[in-house]
C-alpha cells in the first residue's frame, strides 16, 4: 500500500518505519525542513531503540522516504496518517490545531478517495471534527478513521511490530477493509484487531492511558501507607500481582509518573469530562497524588541534612521519564533538580541518554558527568530517579568510597534493603522499612 504519514515525531516515525518494513511505500512529511534532511540523510532524530536499524534498511529498499512537502504527501499515500502533535493547553485540555489545520489542507487539495487515521491522541469527537472539515472544500470522497497508537517509548518497534491489539475506529466499511488489509500482517499471532465506532476508539485510548497512571498512582499510594504502618511494598505488590484480575505489570511505586503522554492524557481526559459537567474525581485524585510523588523524597533527603542543602552536592543517576528513552517531558528528575537548585544545593548527574536534552533546559546551572561513578565523586547523597539496567549491580565500595556521606536515596527500589545495609550504606527507597 502507499501511505503518507504527515508529522514525523516519535509516533509518525515509528509508525511509517514499522509499516515500511512490512513492504508498504512511506512517505514521511514533517514541516521542519532541518529534520527533513536529516532522515534524508539516514538520520534518525529520536532515540528509539532499534529504529536505526529499521529506519536504514527502508531507506536503502526505498520504501521509507521524506519531504516536507504536504500536497506531495497527499498525492502520495492511499492512506493518510496524522501523527501531529496535540499538546496540552493551559486548561489541561488537548490542543487540536496542527490536526485541524492538516485537516483543513486535504479537505482543499484531494481529488481521489482516501482513508485519513487520526493517529494522535484525541479528544472523543475528534474524528467527526475532522471530517466536517475536510468536507468542508472537499470534492471528492474520503473517511475518516480512529486508529489509536499503544506505543511505549523505548519499546515502540517491539509494540508496533507486535502489538496486542489493534484499535479501529470506523463508521465506513470501505475504510474499515483497508485498514483491516493494512494491519494484517502485524497481527498473525492472532491477536485481535478490534472495530469499534469513532468515538469509542478515541476513548479506549484515553482511558487505557488514565487506567494505568490510576494504577501506578494507586500503589504509589500504598508504598506511602507501608512506611508509615511498617509494611513492605515489595511484598503487597507481589501478593496483589499474583491475583490474574489485578495482574503484576505497572504495580511498580516511585517518585511518579511522567513522560509525554500519562501526564497529558490523564488531565485531557479529566477537562474533557468537566467541558461536559462529569467530574471525574478518581483523575483529579491521581493529577494531585502524582504531582506530590514526584517530590516524595525531598523531605527525607532535606532532614537528613539539617534542613539545609546549601552548598551540598547531590548526585543524580537517571534523567529521562523512564529507562530506554532520551525523553525527559514531565520526568521526576527535573522536579527534584529544580529543588535542589531553590535550596542552594549542587547537583552533578548522569543519564545514559538525555543529558543533552537536560542541558538544553539546565546549561550549565548543573553539572554532568563523564559516567556513573563520576558524578558520585565528593557528592555529598546519591538520587536514583529513573531504573536503567546499568544502574541496577553497581559497585558498592567503589560508591561508598566516592561519596562524602553513605547514602542512597532510591526514587526506583533497585536495591535489597539488607544488602545495602550489609554493605553499611544508609539507604532510603520507596514504602520499604529503611
Ligand atoms: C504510555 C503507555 O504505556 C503506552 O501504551 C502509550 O501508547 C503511550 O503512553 C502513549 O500514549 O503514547 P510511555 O509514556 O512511553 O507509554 O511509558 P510507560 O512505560 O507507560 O511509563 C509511563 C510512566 O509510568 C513512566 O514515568 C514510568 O516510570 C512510570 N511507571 C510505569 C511507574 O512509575 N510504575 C510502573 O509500574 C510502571
């Protein structure tokens, strides 16, 4: 099949890769002329583990090209995706302009049927929106459909590839055979690809998102109770996950939820439901318990010096939202950076990949490190924010002799409370008896 996708982000670059490597023709349009070149050039300008090499070899077969130009695109692709952005607005809700406006384009410029996928996540009613404008100029016949995206950011291949469902939303039965013939490969395994009206895909995808941050926050909940009454979070979480209606995935606690898409998700569908008169209490519960979580930590590391961080060093391992990924939108670290820095406190961090994004937003207010054990050198604490797999076995001697003072605070529970105690390192993790 030939297929545009106009927006090349983490989702339309994904998406046309992975549809590329299954043998359709992609064509990727972005309005940013210098990431056009870029891709042009082989370049892939997200990191996303294994896109590289997907990315290079539909390059080279010609199955996966670029432009910046719209009217190309459109031409171009059978199948039209919009993979734009839809960001959050000041009252929380989703931002539909760069959607509309695309939509406002092929409803003038189209002179042959197409299927347009509404791939962003959109409010409900998103889909009927973007009919009634393509229709408005429009000539000639075309539908609309829902196709919401379950990608998980550094395991976006795996989940596109792979996925365990596939979400359509669709009043056209036309529209309905082709995407039905387009996602049938990936779906072998069996796993279903389910039909359902426009509105009713918009959701799923909202309410999945507001499902699990529930989820997340929820045992964030508890991990906070355990410390309190003298449980261990570790053991409730493994006691409630072996239970297959409650499962084991996303009982994990922390210092919050972040990234680009729960925080977003979860305060879009909240304003929606308020746009109506529904006032959906359990989200506005979860937005407040995870804005505190994010800074759950701070009081213990702040009471542990006095009160006072001035002129203390504290090291940071883990920058990004969450392991595998440069993405840094919403993530705990930066609300803990942004503290120390009020304190007076010196921060010196490590992240295998966003420490470029983090010195965009910081230059040169923190200092970076070379490695790991580098910026654990003279700090005075050591902060876990995000659980990449190389932080997970450190040396413990080598930390212990590096910082001034021994002690860990553990925004992620990498660690055995008893080993680290063996090893005579204070360690303070989440909802476990320190
Ligand atoms: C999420 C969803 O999982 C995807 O299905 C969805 O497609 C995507 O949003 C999207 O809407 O585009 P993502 O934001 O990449 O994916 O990351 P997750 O792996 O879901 O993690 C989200 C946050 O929850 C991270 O900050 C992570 O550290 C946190 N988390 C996750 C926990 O604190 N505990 C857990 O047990 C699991």
């Amino acid at each position: 099949m030939k297929i545009a996708v106009i927006g090349s982000g983490y989702v339309g670059l994904v998406t046309g890769t992975c549809l590329a490597e299954n043998g359709n023709e992609v064509l990727c349009v972005d309005i940013d002329n210098n990431k056009v070149e870029q891709m042009k050039a082989g370049i892939v300008p997200i990191y996303e583990p294994h896109l590289d090499v997907l990315f290079e070899r539909n390059i080279e077969a010609g199955r996966l090209s670029f432009t910046t130009d719209l009217n190309e695109g459109l031409d171009f692709g059978e199948v039209i995706f919009l993979a734009l952005p839809t960001p959050e607005n000041g009252d929380g809700s989703a931002d539909l302009k760069y959607v509309l406006s695309v939509a406002e384009e092929i409803g003038k410029y189209i002179t042959s049927y197409k299927v347009i996928v509404d791939k962003s996540t959109v409010p409900v009613g998103t889909a009927e929106r973007v009919r009634a404008t393509i229709a408005k100029a429009c000539k000639t016949e075309f539908d609309v459909v829902s196709n919401p995206e379950f990608l998980r950011e550094g395991f976006a291949v795996d989940d596109f590839l792979k996925p365990e469902r596939i979400v359509i939303g669709s009043s056209s039965a036309r529209a309905t055979e082709v995407m039905q013939r387009l996602y049938q490969p990936f779906v072998r395994s069996g796993n279903p690809i389910l039909i359902m009206d426009e509105k009713s895909a918009e959701l799923t995808k909202y309410a999945s998102n507001s499902f699990l941050a529930t989820k997340i926050t929820f045992m964030n909940e508890i991990a906070n109770y355990c410390e309190k009454v003298g449980a261990d979070v570790d053991k409730v979480r493994i006691g409630m996950g072996t239970d297959s209606r409650i499962g084991k995935r996303f009982l994990f606690p922390g210092i919050g939820y972040g990234g680009s898409c729960f925080p977003k998700d979860v305060k879009a569908l909240h304003k929606s439901g308020k746009d109506i008169n529904y006032d959906f209490k359990i989200l506005d519960a979860v937005v407040q318990v995870n804005d505190k979580q994010k800074t759950i930590l701070y009081p213990k590391i702040s009471s542990f010096f006095d009160d006072d961080l001035k002129g203390k060093t504290i090291a940071i391992w883990g920058l990004a939202f969450k392991p595998e990924t440069d993405d840094i939108r919403e993530a705990p670290a930066l609300y803990m950076i942004d503290k120390f820095l009020e304190a007076g406190a010196h921060v010196k961090a490590f992240d295998p990949e966003a420490m470029e994004n983090v010195k965009q937003k910081y230059g040169d207010q923190i200092a970076l490190g070379k490695d790991m054990y580098d910026v654990t050198k003279g700090a005075d604490a050591l902060l876990i924010c995000t659980e990449w797999s190389i932080f997970r076995t450190p040396d413990y001697k080598r930390l212990k002799s590096n910082l001034r003072n021994p002690i860990i605070f553990d925004g992620r529970n990498l660690y055995p409370v008893l080993e680290l105690a063996k090893e005579g390192i204070h360690y303070i993790s989440i909802g476990r008896q320190n």
